[in-house]
C-alpha cells in the first residue's frame, strides 16, 4: 500500500507546526503587538518569548515524548536508520500498469 508512514522520525531540533513560529507569533499575539506601535524592540521581545514558549512545547525532544514521533534520531544515525527501515520494509516493485491508458 502506498501513501502509508511505517516509521516516522525527527531531529532533535525539529519544530511541528502548521506555520512558522513568525507568523504564528503574529497572529497569536496580535493583541500586545498592536499595543505596543511602533516600538520595533517591544515587538520583536514579544515574537521572541512567543516563539521560544513554543520551541519547548514543540520541539522534536517534547514531540516525542508526546508520542508525535516514532523516535528522535541523532542527525548523524539518519543515513543508517533510513537505510534499516527501506530493507526491512522491502516492497515489491510493479513492472507493469496496474491500469492500461490508451492513447491514441
């Protein structure tokens, strides 16, 4: 079957989201950015503690130990995880279409 995760990792580092930390900040904290005018360092503070409060919920680290992810890989072991999991889930390969497009 196609299409189906069999092992999902991530990188400590990583961050899960829909959206960047950015642009989340600025819909999120809208309220305090708009209080805060035209006081470029006040709303960058403001995007800053947003986007750090969410690196801690969000981080690869805490995603998985919320059962986001399979398991949280050290970059360096990637190559040889992904290699481990494409041998053990070996798939047959189709040689032929599974449905003939005529084309005339």
């Amino acid at each position: 079957m196609y299409g189906r995760c069999d092992l999902s990792l991530a990188w400590p580092t990583c961050e899960t989201g829909g959206m960047g930390l950015e642009g989340a900040a600025s819909l999120a904290q809208r309220d305090q950015i708009a209080a805060a005018g035209d006081d470029q360092a006040a709303i960058r503070a403001i995007r800053e503690e947003y986007a750090a409060e969410v690196r801690r919920g969000k981080s690869g680290l805490s995603a998985g130990r919320n059962n986001s992810f399979d398991d949280i890989v050290d970059p360096a072991e990637t190559r040889d995880r992904i290699i481990a999991i494409l041998r053990f889930n070996q798939r047959a390969v189709r040689t032929q279409k599974k449905h003939y497009i005529d084309t005339w």
